[in-house]
C-alpha cells in the first residue's frame, strides 16, 4: 500500500481465539486473515462452529482475539480500552440481529432514538435523526407504533433504522433474515442491498441462508476456525 493510500476499512492478521483451558479448550479461530474495503458487501457462511460468528464478534468489538491484530480504518483496535471500544462501536458501527431486540411497548421511534441518546445529543436532534432513518427504510407512517402492532418484516426495518441512525460507516447483520419469511426476506435484502450500493454503506452479514447470499458481492466461508474460502460473487440485478 502507498504512503497515501487509505487503509483498509477493517484488518484482521492472524486473529486467533480460544475459549476455556486444557480438555475444555476450543478454538474458535484458528489464525485468520481477512480485508474489508468500503463500500464492500460480504456474507459470511459456513456450518455452526466454523468460527464465523466469532469473527463478527470480534470485528464489532463486542469480543477481543487471543491473538493476532484488528485494524479499523487504520487504528489498531487491540491497544484500544474497553471504552475506546464502546466509542467505536457507538460512533462506526451499526448491528442488525436475527431477533430484531426491539424494546417492547415502545415506539418505533423511541426505539431507533435509543442508541442516539448515548452519544448526548439533543433530543430534538436525537428525533430528527430517528424520523430520518425511519423515512429510509420506508416506515415513517408507523413511527408511533410498538413492535407488537408491527409485521416481523416491518420490526426488521426498524431495527435496520436503528443502525442507520447514528450514520456508520459499516453494518454488521447477524442473521438477519432467519426470523422471517421468503417475501419479507427479499424485502429486507433489497434494503442492505440499496444501502450498499446507494449510501456506500459498508454491509458484514452473517448467514447460513444461500438464496440471501446471493445479494452479496463478496462470499466469505468459514471451515473449523479458518476461511476456507473467499470469492467475489456475481449480483445479478433486478
């Protein structure tokens, strides 16, 4: 890479990570290398244990490696504390879950304005942004109502407002279609997809679904703790 070149978007180098000690010992990640650019569009597959719910643990800060380095945007996340971690997660990053972890008998609005409220904004402004994202994802007419009054497609597309509204650089979806049906699936896939490609939003998702991950550009498979595969895929549009 040149002086002036912009460093990869997240590095993982030789990241390892083991749980437990002696006959209780597994190893989650064997040593694994992996670059995403900006702007990129990568679903990770691979059987359960293969390690790849570990890795996006491990690129959201929400788990640190035994070994091996973690760059994001350039910054060598393993000299960072844990609250410098939690700031990088608040500030760079948005998570999209299988189970939607909406809070119950709160607004769709209450709810994509939760995650604002850490960064201490105003709460007009905190509002606005929340109305915002909503807008995006195509739900401002349901603003005022709770999950329970919402599809498990439309409660997906407040969760997916959720991670926009503090603007991230990077979407990190565990699952995010394994809760819902074929239609809203496609649905919520076409969101990432224009998200991606429109916002240049960079999207990480995990899933063991083939049909979803033809929606990415970039398939990343997972084997007993090592990438046993990475290609660029295709996208056939439309």
């Amino acid at each position: 890479m040149s002086p002036d070149a912009e460093p990869p978007q997240i590095a993982l180098r030789a990241i390892t990570r083991v749980y437990g000690q002696g006959e209780a010992m597994v190893r989650a990640l064997r040593g694994i290398d992996l670059t995403v650019e900006a702007g990129d569009f990568l679903a990770i597959m691979g059987p359960s244990g293969s390690g790849k719910s570990t890795a996006m643990n491990v690129i959201g800060c929400l788990d640190t490696p035994s070994a091996g380095s973690y760059h994001f945007q350039g910054v060598d996340v393993s000299g960072l504390s844990r609250d410098q971690r939690a700031l990088l997660r608040r500030n760079y990053l948005g998570f999209v879950f299988q189970g939607y972890n909406l809070l119950p008998r709160t607004s769709a609005l209450d709810n994509v304005e939760l995650p604002l409220i850490y960064k201490g904004l105003p709460r007009a402004q905190r509002i606005a942004m929340a109305r915002e994202a909503l807008d995006k994802v195509g739900l401002a007419h349901r603003a005022h109502h709770d999950p329970s009054e919402l599809s498990g497609g439309q409660q997906q597309r407040v969760a997916i407002a959720r991670a926009l509204a503090g603007h991230p650089g990077v979407i990190l979806a565990d699952e995010p279609t394994g809760n819902l049906d074929t239609t809203r699936s496609r649905e919520i896939m076409e969101l990432l997809s224009g998200l991606n490609r429109d916002d240049g939003i960079t999207i990480v998702m995990v899933t063991h679904e083939e049909d979803m991950a033809e929606y990415a550009r970039r398939h990343v498979n997972f084997l007993d703790g090592l990438i046993a595969e990475d290609h660029l895929h295709q996208v056939t549009e439309g």
